[in-house]
C-alpha cells in the first residue's frame, strides 16, 4: 500500500546510495594493511624480478635470458630435477598417506586422536630441526645404517643422505602431514552408511575399498597431491641440506644465482619460470575439476 | 491515521539485485501500538523491521519516528530495542551484565546500571538469575533475558523479529501472552514480524500482511480475519474457501459491488453451518457430502456445491452430534447455510 | 568403518605394522633431538653413548646462539603482534561482504602462501637492497609478518564464519558504536581464533628459514639462519640443545591453549 509522502519528504536514494558507499569504503580500509604490506613485500618484488628478467642493461625488453637459460644444461637439469622431486614426493605421499589416512579414518576413538596428534605433531617441530634429526638418522653412522648393517640386511653402510634418497625422505616427512589432513577429512565425510550398504550387498574389501570408498576420497587425494606438489616445487631447505648439493633444484639455483653469482637475470628468470609453473598447476587444476564438473563427474573429484 | 503517527514509514524501497524485498511500502503506527508485520518467508517483513533497526540501508524512503526523519541514522544511536530471533545475548557475559550492557555503554555507572538492570530482571522473573551463565539457561529465560536486555535502557520503541519461533508450542503461548503483558505495562510501541498467523492475530492491535515486499492490507485482527480484501490474506489468515461469484445463488455482494474481473468470494470454513436459520439475512447452499474428517473438537467436511465449486465446512462437535454426521454417508446431499455478511468478495490474487 | 566387514589377523597384523612404520618415521625425527641434546660426545650420534650438559652450557655462553634466540624470539613477537590484527581487519571485512571484491582480497591475501618462499625471500632481498634495509630488523619484520598473514588470516575467516554477526548487531542496537562492539562483543567471541592466529604467526616466523636467510645478518641474525648455516656446513650438536628447548616451548605453547579451549565448550 502507498500511503501519500510525508511532509518534507523527498527523494533520498542518493544520500542512501552515498552512505552505502562510504560503508562499503570503511570495509575497505580495514582490509587495506594486509593488502598493501602484502603489495610492498612481495608484487613489488615480483614484478621488479620480471623486468629483470626481460631487460637488458640498455633498457630494451628481449627474451635473452630466457633463451640463455634454456639452452645452458645446469638450468634444464634443475628444472628437470625440481620435477621429478616434487612427482615423486607426491608419489611416496599417496602411497604412504592414504592408506594410512584410511586407517585414522576406521580407528577407534582413542586410535584416531593418537594417530591425528602423530601427524599434527610434526607442524609443531621446526623445520630445521625435523630436517636436522633426519640427517642424523641417515647419515653414514646414523641410527638407520647400523640397524641395516646389525640385522644383516646390508654389510657397507647405504648412502642415504646427500642425494636424491635423501631429499625425498625429507621432503616426504616435511609434507606427509599436509597430505593426510586432507584425505582424512576426505575419508571421514564418507556415510558410513554407504560402507554398510557395500557390505549388506555382499562386496568384499577391497571391493569396497576400491569402488567405493577410494572414489569417495579421490576429492582429498587430489587436493592433498596438488598441495603437495606445489608445494614441492619451490621447496629450498630440505633439497639443500639433505640433497648435499647433489640434488639441484631451481630454488636452490636461484639461491646460488643471488648469494654466489649475482646472476640477477638468470636467478629473475629462474624465478619466473618456478611462479610460471605453480600457476601452470593451479590452472590445470582448476580446469580439470570444472571439465568433470561439467562431464557430471558427480562432487566426488 | 493521521500526521500524528509514532512511527511513519514513506516510500521505503531496497532492492537485493533484482529481488524487490521493499517495494515501496508506507506505514504508520501509533503510539503505544502493538503491531504484528505477518507474511511468509521472503515477503520483505524482516526487511522491513531490519531497516527500521538501522541494520539494512534502504534504497530509498524515509522512517520517521516521533517526527524525526533517523533513515540515515546508525543503528546505535536510534535508541530502538530489538529482539532477535535467536535472542543474541552475549555468551562471554552473564545475565546481568547482559542486561547492564545497553546501560554501560550509555555511560551509566556501574551501581546505577546493576539496580536498573535488577528491575528489568524483576519485570520479566528473572530477578534470582541474575549470576547465571548463558548457556546454563532454558529457551524461554533466554527470551526473558534477551526482553530485559532490550527494554532496560527505556527504547521509545521495540522491534522483535519472530522471537518465539524457536520455542516449543505450550511456552511460545505463554510468552506470547507475556510479551503482550510487557507491553501493555510500559506502553512500548512495538512492531513484532512474524510469519505464523496465530500469533499475529492472538497478540497484535493491528496486523500488517506483505507479501513480495508490498503491504497487502492492515487492519486490526478482526477486520483482516473476517473482512480479507485479497485471496492471499483470506487464505494466509485462516481456513478459506474461494468461490466464483455466481457459484452462491441470489448472491449480491454487500457493501460495494463485486462483479469486477479478477474478483472471487470468499467464506470462513467455520461461518458456514448445517443448522438452517434461512431467513433473508442468510443463504444456503446445496450440494453432496465427499469426504468427512474427525478432527477432535470439529468435524472439517468437503462439500461439492450444486452450482460448481467445492468448499470445506468446519463443523463443531456440538453441532456434529445434533445432525448426526457420524453417520452420514459419503454422497449424501447435504445443506449449508451461511449468512449473507460472511460473503466476501476478494481479489484473486 | 568397516564395521560391516570382518578381517583376517594377517590383514591386521600387516596394517598394523604399516600404521607403526608411518607414525616412527612422523614421530622419530622430533623425538630424538631431545636425548642427543644431552650428549657428552663431540660427534653428531644417536643414540649418544655418553651423556652430559656440556652443550647446554656451552649454549647458554655462546655469544652466537643467545643473541640468535633473543632476536628471533623478538621477532617472533612482533611478527604476531602485528600480523594478527591486520590479519583480523581484513578477515572481518572480507566476512562482512566486500561483494565483487571479495575474490580478488583473497587471491592477494593467500599470495604470501602460494608464492614460493624463495621468491619472497630474493624479491624482499632486492628490494631491502634499494632501501639499505638488509641485515635491519624492519626488513626481516616485513617479510616474517607477510608470511605469517595468510595463516592468520585464514584461521581467523574461519572463526569469523563461525560467528554470529546478529551478536553484533543485538549490541548496536543497544547503543554501542563499532569500537564499544568490536572490544566488548567481537573479539572477546573470537579469543580463540586470534590466539590461535598469535600462536601459528609466531611460530611460522620462529621457523622460517630463507627469508631469514637473505634479509637478516649481522645483530639481527635469527636463530633459524644460525642453524641452517651450521647444518650446511658442519653438524653442530648445539642444534640439538636448541631444537629440544623449541619443542619443549611449542607442546607448552599447545598444551596451554588447547587445554583451555577443551575446557570452555565454544
């Protein structure tokens, strides 16, 4: 119903709409020291690394650089070694992680919040310290070797540690927590109702288990693998220490590039190509959810 | 109602995109009132009481309360009480801090605001809980709780939003009449939105029914229950039969004339009867039983009329007993009676 | 959750073993650090064969770990000190709807986490470098609270989707203006989001390596730099006197907080 317009009144749509708009500014305002702390520390930078990338010292724009690093083989090799660590770290995750995610998921109370205070546990110790422990155990008089050579198993020590080995085994433990979180929570958002129904229907196990409840965690296992191998790829610390210099990464070829060559250019480059290829991954991910999305692929990837 | 209105809303419009949620509403309400804002969900009456609170900026209008224009005024300082719909007190506070807090925040020192603070807690009985944690309390405390908290700091007006809708159907009535009691003893103007119908019309001086960000019609409880002028607040309101207009015979529409398009007539289930008392003042319709339905204190019958139309009847146990209904079969032919002025004709829509 | 199903004891006995094998190797890296602390040998071993204080003590008097702890444990602080709140601001403004800004605000919020940490570390490096402002406090504090934001940030969204903003409006509507509601309704409900941001900021900052690495040195070298240095070139047992007293801190750390969190149902 329209009742006739008070006395005095008068069409205040723009003082509302400018009101609106000063709130929504305050909103803003808040949000702004994060952002600009965020600009400062690191778009800057990045961009600043970009041009250097793509400048040569007479201020015109090539791609020099880039061609230089592609054709040098130290920089391949690095580009080709950051791969394969980060590939096979998630491997070794998924291998180790979700089942052991399916047995935090089926556990008893009691079990399950020791075995969730096992994988939080770590977080809480630094990193250094993890990755310093771990150079103990493996070294060539370390815990592991003389427990291989007393049992038997091997008479000469194994090199374990100052390789490839080595780097995988930190990298593993340093992101083996961050792949079972999310599986776990994957697994556990399961009805188990679908599980009884599986077994009420006469499924075995590892029926179950593989047309069932792996394709119901496929969502965890995906997101925990593309954490990890983002992850993976601009890791420093761990190649560095436990790779021993044997396992060139690009993190650690930018790191020389600055701290020992001053190769700006080259570390700039590096670094594009290493932003380059997580971006790579993310787009890919997010491409593939929205094409199985869009395939009806049901919520379960 | 004239200029001296307590409240008076203009033009109030706010749109979500492009949902309409106020389209243009005026109202007014007078000083003292209860009134009820009545409507299914999504009809814009939240909206309303939200943008009288100062929580949703309109698009446009104005809300003048004791003629003072506080559209743009922040919620904190329109001096306006609200309850919530899931009470909001504070759960890091107790019962008397809650209550304290419209008052210590006004400045008010802390003795001065724990006495006050006692009274209010006195008014609703819950003077011995003052110490108590929130949580510790029942559904009903809350909402007593969260009723002294809004009327300590002496509002000039209070806006509830469904406040009962989360207790259980015996304590709801009791609190309805409550509130109503609170109301009545301070003379606080009020404006309560709720979506069940019962309630508006149990506790309210008038009703105001929207539906898709409009008024529909306003009016006191008894003037919108038996006088609808629409299809939707016949039926929103109460057991409704809708009739076309020739469906009832030597049918003329009281009051003004009713033969417009779009227009149907409208009978309360419980108006119509199987005792004949025709007389000038009363028609009746014939037609056959099709189904009959026990509902303990009633029978609720379904009638096809002879001259097209179906309706349902409310019939009282008493009545009932005396035509016998218990026995009568489904086909039986049957007689209803309904007096003229409880024709009414509506709008179908 | 196979409750339907029943399994043979090889089965279990298997995964059993595998679930064993798993948690050791989580666990064991964090464990052994304490006993070899207490070493009296001047290699690196576990299990140590003699035990002694003398790398505690050595610790206590080194004139390279002590300022180290000093300034990381300061930096820590401040990082969390600073961080948080920021990190607050932007999680409520985000929460309470920025409409089409929103996606973008968290895409430039997450950044810190998503960019490698090299990265940060070289770009800050380059830029500090303009500004003279490698080896200072500040730069190290700009890089350390940058990376901590988006923890922060983060836990805090998620406390904030768990509150209730009618509870800010019910204290508007009683008379209290933003800052009366933020201080006396908000953040007394969010105590424990914003500890918990306080507690993860200062430890992410107490463990980052490589910003530290590339803008701290000289008075302002932190305890992670010193450590990593030291387990590059030598393995020094003095890092094990320095892990055990940091996981020592961090389970008191966690045990406070969550104790208490268990204790009040939110």
């Amino acid at each position: 119903m329209t009742l006739p317009a008070a006395d005095g009144a008068f069409d205040n749509s723009a003082l509302l709409r400018r009101d609106r708009k000063l709130a929504q500014i305050g909103l803003f305002g808040l949000a702004l020291p994060a952002v600009l702390l965020v600009t400062i520390a690191i778009v800057v930078p990045l961009a600043a690394m970009f041009w250097i990338s793509i400048a040569r010292p007479d201020g015109s724009v090539s791609l020099d650089t880039y061609l230089r690093i592609l054709s040098t083989p130290v920089y391949t090799r690095s580009v080709l070694t950051t791969f394969q660590v980060s590939g096979m770290t998630v491997l070794t995750c998924m291998l180790l992680g979700t089942p052991f995610a399916l047995v935090m998921a089926s556990a008893g109370q009691r079990l399950a919040s020791i075995l969730l205070l096992v994988v939080m546990l770590p977080f809480w110790t630094a990193l250094l310290v993890r990755t310093y422990a771990l150079s103990v155990l493996l070294q060539r008089n370390g815990l592991v070797n003389s427990f291989l050579i007393d049992t038997g198993l091997v008479s000469e020590p194994l090199p374990l540690i100052n390789n490839f080995f080595g780097t995988i085994v930190g990298m593993t433990h340093v992101m083996l927590p961050l792949f079972i979180l999310p599986v776990y929570a994957a697994i556990k958002q399961i009805d188990h109702n679908i599980i009884r129904a599986a077994a009420s229907l006469g499924a075995s196990k590892l029926l179950t288990l593989r047309a069932v409840i792996l394709p119901l965690a496929a969502n965890g296992i995906f997101a925990g693998a593309v954490l990890v191998f983002v992850l993976s790829l601009g890791f420093y610390v761990t190649p560095a220490i436990l790779g021993g210099g044997r396992v060139p990464m690009i993190s650690t070829r930018i790191e020389q590039n600055v701290s020992v060559l001053s190769d700006w250019p080259a570390a700039s480059a590096l670094g594009v190509l290493l932003l380059l290829s997580v971006g790579l991954v993310f787009l890919v991910t997010f491409l593939l959810r929205r094409s199985i999305k869009a395939l009806g692929g049901s919520a379960n990837v | 109602m004239t200029s001296a209105a307590f409240i008076e809303i203009r033009n109030l419009s706010k749109a979500y995109g492009s949902f309409r949620a106020l389209n243009d509403v005026g109202l007014d309400v007078g000083r003292g009132e209860f009134l009820s804002i009545l409507g299914p969900s999504g009809s814009g009456k939240t909206t309303l009481l939200m943008a009288l609170a100062g929580f949703v900026r309109p698009d446009r209008g104005q809300i003048s309360v004791d003629g003072r224009d506080l559209v743009r005024l922040p919620a904190n300082k329109r001096g306006i009480g609200v309850v919530f719909q899931n009470y909001a007190l504070f759960p890091h506070m107790n019962v008397a801090a809650n209550v304290m807090f419209p008052l210590r925040v006004r400045g008010i020192g802390r003795a001065e605001a724990a006495e006050r603070a006692r009274k209010a807690l006195d008014i609703v009985d819950l003077a011995n809980m003052a110490e108590r944690d929130i949580a510790t309390l029942s559904g009903g405390q809350k909402q007593r709780v969260a009723l002294a908290r809004a009327v300590v700091f002496e509002p000039r007006l209070m806006l509830m939003d469904e406040p009962l809708s989360a207790l259980d159907k015996n304590l709801r009535e009791q609190m309805q009449y409550e509130i109503r009691k609170l109301h009545d003893r301070l003379g606080l103007t009020t404006v309560y939105v709720t979506h069940d119908q019962r309630e508006a019309l149990t506790m309210s001086d008038r009703i105001a029914v929207m539906r898709d960000g409009v008024i529909r019609q306003l009016g006191t409880p008894a003037s919108l229950y038996h006088r609808p002028t629409s299809r939707f607040v016949a039926e929103f309101l109460g057991e409704a039969n809708i009739l076309e207009l020739d469906a009832v015979e030597s049918f003329v529409a009281p009051e003004r004339d009713a033969t417009g398009a779009g227009r149907k007539l409208m009978i309360r289930a419980e108006r119509l009867s199987l005792s004949d008392a025709s007389g000038h003042d009363h028609v009746s319709l014939s037609g056959t039983l099709t189904r009959s339905v026990f509902q303990g204190d009633s029978w609720l019958i379904s009638v096809d009329l002879a001259n097209g139309g179906a309706v349902s009847a409310r019939i009282a146990a008493a009545e009932a007993a005396n035509f016998n209904l218990e026995a009568l079969a489904e086909g039986a032919p049957l007689k209803l009676h309904v007096r003229r002025d409880a024709l009414i004709p509506v709008i179908d829509a | 959750m196979f409750d339907g199903f029943d399994v043979s004891w090889p089965l279990r006995l298997a995964i059993g073993i595998f679930t064993a094998l798993v948690a050791t190797f989580l666990l064991a890296p964090s464990l052994i650090v304490v006993p070899m602390s207490f070493s009296a040998s001047e290699l690196l071993q576990f299990p140590p064969t003699e035990f002694s204080l003398r790398w505690w003590q050595q610790y206590w008097q080194s004139d390279l770990w002590m300022p180290a702890t000093k300034t990381s444990l300061l930096l820590a602080t401040v990082t969390a000190a600073v961080a948080v709140p920021i990190a607050f601001a932007a999680a409520y403004a985000t929460t309470r709807s920025l409409g089409w800004a929103r996606l973008p605000l968290y895409g430039v919020l997450l950044m810190p986490a998503t960019v490698p940490p090299i990265l940060v570390a070289i770009g800050l490096f380059f830029v500090l470098a303009r500004l003279h402002l490698v080896g200072s406090f500040p730069g190290l504090w700009l890089g350390h609270t940058v990376i901590a934001i988006p923890t922060a940030y983060v836990i805090l969204s998620a406390g904030f989707a768990r509150f209730d903003f009618t509870q800010e409006k019910a204290s508007r509507s009683l008379g209290a203006g933003w800052w009366r509601t933020m201080i006396s309704v908000v953040i007394p409900q969010m105590r424990f989001p914003l500890l918990s941001a306080a507690l993860l900021s200062f430890l992410t900052s107490l463990d980052e390596v490589i910003v530290s690495m590339f803008v701290g040195g000289g008075a302002n070298t932190t305890l992670t730099k010193v450590m990593f240095l030291g387990l590059r070139d030598r393995v020094d047992p003095q890092a094990a006197v320095i892990s055990t007293i940091w996981i020592v801190l961090v389970a008191m750390v966690v045990t406070v907080v969550f104790g208490r969190q268990r204790q009040e149902p939110s």
